[in-house]
C-alpha cells in the first residue's frame, strides 16, 4: 500500500469546486495518475481524519501547445471529485 500523501497531491482551488464545496459537500483533488478509487477514499480519510462518502475520477488530458515552430504537449493528469459523508468538513478548504 501507497503512502497516502503521495497519492493525493494537491487541493484544487477553483469556482467551480467551491460551489461543489458549499452545495453538494464535494472536494477537488489532484491525484497521482495511478491511484484508483479505493487508494483515494483510503488517503483522503486518513490525512483529513474525515468520512468519504464517494469518489469520482477524471483523467484530464494535456493541451497541445505551441511556441513559434515548436509544439509541445501538457502532461495529463487525474483530479479526484471526492463527496463527504453529511455534517463532514476539511478545515483545509474552509481557509480558502
């Protein structure tokens, strides 16, 4: 088993997750491309010391770029939609 801060590797702090914050009781994270659903509840619960309810995965792929003659691409990464159990909150989030 994966150390649970090396999966979860950062909030994301946007509008569109705080409006999921303040209604739906839901946090974004940025996750490691590996982790799997079970992995995320696992690390979420014990890092935040909170109860998971739900996760959702999305795979976000990279943009194509480009600078002059030159293209290049984003990196994809994972971001996680992760649904808190009622009267649950991260006080990491309420900061913001």
């Amino acid at each position: 088993m994966r150390n649970p801060r090396s999966i979860i590797l950062k909030p994301l702090v946007t509008e569109k997750g705080s409006k999921l914050r303040e209604e739906n009781n839901k946090y974004l994270f940025s996750v490691v491309s590996g982790a799997n659903k079970i992995e995320i509840k696992r690390a979420v619960q014990e890092i935040f010391n909170v109860k998971v309810r739900d996760v959702q995965t999305i795979v976000v792929h990279g943009k194509v770029k480009r600078m002059g003659a030159f293209q290049g691409k984003r990196p994809d990464w994972k971001k996680a939609v992760v649904t808190l159990v009622e009267g649950q909150s991260i006080d990491l989030f309420e900061q913001v």
